[in-house]
C-alpha cells in the first residue's frame, strides 16, 4: 500500500437506495459500495431499515462511515461480503470489494 493510500480520507457518502453507499475519498476517487451482504449481519440489523440507512455520514476524521445508531464502516474495509456496484474511478487502487471487512458497532 503506498504512503498516499494511507492518508486519503472519505469526504463525502451519500446513501443510495437499496443499502448503496456513494464513497467520495479526499484523492478525488469514488465508488459505490453495496452493503447489501454485509446488513445480513445481526450486528448491522439496524441499517436495514431505509430510514436508518440513509443517515450514514463521514466518521470521525473522514475514516470511516458512521450511523447514529452507533454502527461504523472503516475506511479501510477490505469487505468479502460487500461488492462495488461501480469501480472505484481510478485504476490501480485498492478497492472495498476483497479480502475481510473490519466493522465496528458502539454501543
């Protein structure tokens, strides 16, 4: 991973229906991620009301999505269970969409 990969930073999220994010990172790279596997988690029961869902928001910082009800997505989620529905816009990046998800939900 490269020094510039480590520092960039959400800057925006948008949740699109049904359980899409719209990531924008501070290097000026997008993507959309569906959630769509990663809500079947009893953990993430929550979210899966639309109404819920679409309060999510930059966390702390700009590394990570975070939700009222106290549920976070790193930045730097490597989710086997989430999928992109388009490509991140630059090539070459690492993408959300391979190895293991790393969530945390407060409480």
């Amino acid at each position: 991973m490269k020094f510039q990969d480590k520092t960039r930073t959400i800057t925006s999220v948008k949740a699109k229906a049904p359980f899409i994010l719209a990531l924008r990172w501070s290097d000026g790279s997008r993507a959309e991620l569906d959630l769509t596997a990663l809500l079947r988690d009893k953990a993430f029961k929550s979210l899966r009301d639309p109404g819920k869902f679409t309060a999510a928001r930059v966390g702390e910082w700009g590394h990570g999505v975070a939700w009222p009800s106290g549920a976070e997505l790193s930045a730097e989620t490597r989710c086997s269970c989430c999928s992109l529905s388009t490509p991140l816009r630059e090539p070459g990046r690492p993408t959300l969409a391979s190895g293991h998800h790393n969530v945390q939900v407060g409480g």
